[in-house]
C-alpha cells in the first residue's frame, strides 16, 4: 500500500517510520525540514537553551554545596546558541538517516491536495510533482498565532520562532501570554539576567493547569523578580526607537527592549487543498477527525497540531501510529485520559490527567492528597526543595485521576502517574508501592498516602 504524508514533524515522521515498518510504501512531503516546529522552533531548541540556563543558575549556588569557584560567571549566548544549533542539526540528521534506513521517500516542497488520492508537490526549484497514494495523513502542524494588535516585526516585536533567532541577549523583554510558550521564555531570559515582564489576560498564568500549581508557580515568578501581570489586557503593541510600548486600556504602558508575542497557535490547514476535496475544518482551521483519526474524507486522516485538541509532540507522534495502523487496515483508537504534559519552567512542572476543578465540574467528589518536597531528604540533597506534588482521587473509587507536580524532576516523575490513571489504579497501590530512597519518587507515593491522611513525613492536624 502507498502511504503519502504531508509534513515531516512529530506526527509526520513517526507515522512514516511506522508505515515503512508495516511494509508500506512511503513518501513524505514537507516544505521546510524535518522534525517540524519540535524540533526546529520549538521542544528541542527551547529545551537545549533551558540546559544551559539550568547549569548557570547551579553554578551561581555554587557555594551553596562548598564549592570555590574563582572568577566570574556569565553566560555566553553566542555558545549557548551554537550548542542549540548544533543539537538540531544533529538531530535532524538522524530523523534523514531513519527515512534513508526505511526507505522512505522525502521530497522536498508544498503539498497541495488535489484529490482524496493525489498531491501535487512545488518544490523549491519551481518544479512540479504528483505523488499518488492510496491513503493521506496530514501532519502539517501549527504556526505561532498573529494578533492583529501587535504585528510580528522579526526585530522587536516576536514570535517564538524569533525569540530563537536572536544574537543578543535583551536589557528587558515584555511577554504577552502566561501560557506554556511564555512562560518559558521567561525563565531562560530572567536566568540570562533580562528584565522580564508577563502579561496575561486571564485571571491566573498558565489558566490550563490545577490552580495550585499556577498559583505557586507565579509565587516562584515573583521571587526571581519577574514581573507578573494577570487580569490586563494589552490593546496595542508599538515599536519605537527605545523600544517597544505595551499598552493598556486604561492608559498604563510597559516600555520594554523587546516584546514576545505568546497568545497561542494556527493550524497551519489553509492553502492546502482541503476546501476542493471536502475536508472539513472546525471555526478555527483545525482540521476535524474522529476518534481513529479520519477526516471527513475516507482514506485521509489527520494528525498532531493541525486538528487541534492537545498541541503536544509526543500526542501528535501517538496519533501518527494510530493514524497509520487504521489506514493499513487496522481497529485503533486514540485516548487521551491519561497524556503527560511537561512545562519545563523553573520549577518545572509536570501534569497528567483531571484537574481538581475539571473534576467538580463533571460532578466527580473527589479526596485529594499533597507532598511538599521541602519535606523530602532528597531534594535537600539536591538544593531543590520548592514545589508539591499533588494527588486527586476520586472519593468513592479512589481511583486516581490527577496528578500535578511543580518540582525538580517533575517531568521524570509524571510518568508513573501516567501508568496508574491509565489502568485505572487507586491511590493505595501507588502508596504501598515500594519507591527507593532517597529518591524524588518518594514524594508521589507520601501524596497518594495523604489522600487518606495516612503520610508519614506530613503532621496531621
């Protein structure tokens, strides 16, 4: 069978391994490179620069663990930007030696759908292509959101995408949006010693996660001296020769070096083909499929950022697997009741399945359990004792479902909640698991014990 797939991100590229693997015959169209914004604009360079700041905050606590160090500490951004580049590249590289190794066929260009069969591909060169296949997957991802009110400049007014182009580091930087994106980048640019400001609309940063862990969060912004603005509106972003003027409705204004626009994601599903073919797309371009991925056309199925839902890589590569067994012929669905999520501010932060105010408003009573990990020996050990995990059940079951970390390791730690949600276990087993000490692991066994009060390191009232 004749697998054609049009864009190589996180959904993309292992949906086509995946095919190759099952025997199909392969081609992949994609107009940029590889790995798509994860890799290139997004999870993996954020995450290479994150490394760095990480480090550089460790070394100026230095003495903290007994350790001398003469001389002075300072980032180098040019050498941090050169080891990002030189990750991705890397990378890359090894997503081309996968096709190669798989036999898939990568051409290079934009794929426009002509039919529920055909695509036909411009490539770079002015050249034109039709690739014919017998199943479609869409994989074309998503792009930073353009607010008509504060235009992208590329110079002072920036996407995420810029935000990784930059050769030097800004004196001050003003962050429209609290969410994932911008808070972020918030971290790594106070850590390089910019002032930073955040800007958000709604009443709390990062309005997706269990308030608890937003509200500790915007504690710990506070006290890196961050700027934290929730509730207000920007109606106008300006840049001016001594920078850029945020400004509110009700006059107020924050001059900043630098503006970075993080107010969300397009799905990148216009100038494609979709109108002329009948695939249907919802009120914001997402391209709309059910539960086996399919769109509204047989054979053609729909992946990662561009049908919406969770814009998360490792959700956009289950779907792609999901995606091509059904189009190989297979009964697969996806579920997304237990998926992981990582926000790798500082302190990171790590979520998987109900929040506790998603679960009242089902109507679900539910026991609730936490562990601070200022109560745990081994984040002593580490230095890193801010944050909780936190640990929602239901009342009646004590089935688990939530679990929220903001911590060190959180993203480690989220994934054996992830297994306890997903088969459907109580907070007990969690409990009477044995976990190694000292570990952080520790600290999600005490919270699922303080569900019923039974904690050891916690006094009880």
């Amino acid at each position: 069978m004749k697998i054609a797939i049009l864009g190589a991100g996180p959904g993309g590229y292992v949906a086509a391994i995946r095919a190759a693997q099952s025997g199909a015959e392969v081609t992949v169209i994609e107009k940029e490179e590889v790995g798509g914004t994860c890799l290139n604009w997004g999870c993996i360079p954020t995450k290479a620069i994150i490394a760095s700041t990480d480090l550089l905050a460790k070394a100026r606590r230095l003495k903290e663990y007994g350790v001398e160090l003469n001389g002075e500490i300072r980032p180098d951004f040019t050498a941090i930007l050169a080891r990002k580049n030189r990750i991705v590249q890397t990378q890359i590289q090894g997503i081309r030696n996968l096709f190669k190794h798989h036999r898939i066929n990568l051409v290079q260009g934009r794929g426009t759908l002509t039919s529920p069969r055909t695509i036909l591909v411009d490539s770079p060169d002015n050249a034109q292509e039709t690739i014919e296949a017998d199943r479609i997957i869409i994989a074309t991802g998503s792009r930073p959101y353009q607010v008509a009110a504060f235009p992208f400049d590329g110079k002072q007014i920036l996407s995420s995408n810029d935000m990784l182009n930059l050769t030097e580091i800004p004196k001050s930087l003003v962050i429209v949006g609290a969410g994932v994106i911008g808070c972020e980048f918030a971290c790594i640019f106070r850590e390089l010693g910019v002032e930073v400001s955040v800007i958000e609309m709604l009443p709390r940063m990062l309005a997706t996660e269990d308030r608890e862990i937003s509200k500790l969060l915007e504690r710990e912004f506070k006290k890196k001296k961050i700027k934290v603005l929730v509730n207000k509106k920007v109606e106008s972003i300006t840049a001016y020769p001594d920078g850029v003027h945020a400004l509110f409705p009700d006059g107020e204004k924050i001059v900043a070096e630098k503006a970075l626009i993080a107010t969300g994601r397009a799905f990148n599903s216009k100038g494609i083909g979709l109108e002329g073919i009948g695939v249907q797309t919802g009120p914001c371009g997402e391209i709309i499929a059910n539960t086996k991925l399919e769109t509204t056309v047989p054979g053609i199925y729909a992946v990662g950022d561009v049908k919406g839902g969770l814009l998360l890589a490792h959700v956009a590569s289950k779907e792609g697997i999901t995606a091509v067994t059904n189009a190989l012929g297979g009964d697969k669905t996806m579920d997304y009741s237990a998926v992981p999520s990582a926000i790798f501010t500082s302190p990171e932060i790590a979520s998987a399945g109900l929040r506790e105010h998603h679960a009242s408003e089902q109507g679900i009573q539910t026991s609730t359990g936490h562990f601070q990990f200022r109560s745990l020996a081994k984040a002593h050990a580490l230095g890193d004792i801010e944050g909780l995990v936190k640990v929602i059940s239901d009342k009646q079951t004590d089935r688990v479902l939530g679990v929220h970390i903001i911590g060190p390791g959180a993203s480690i730690l989220i994934h054996e909640a992830v297994l306890a949600i997903q088969h459907g276990m109580k907070t007990k087993d969690l409990a009477e698991t044995i976990h190694a000490h000292p570990t952080l692991s520790e600290a999600l066994m005490e919270a699922s014990e303080d569900v019923h009060g039974n904690a050891i390191h916690v006094m009880h009232k």
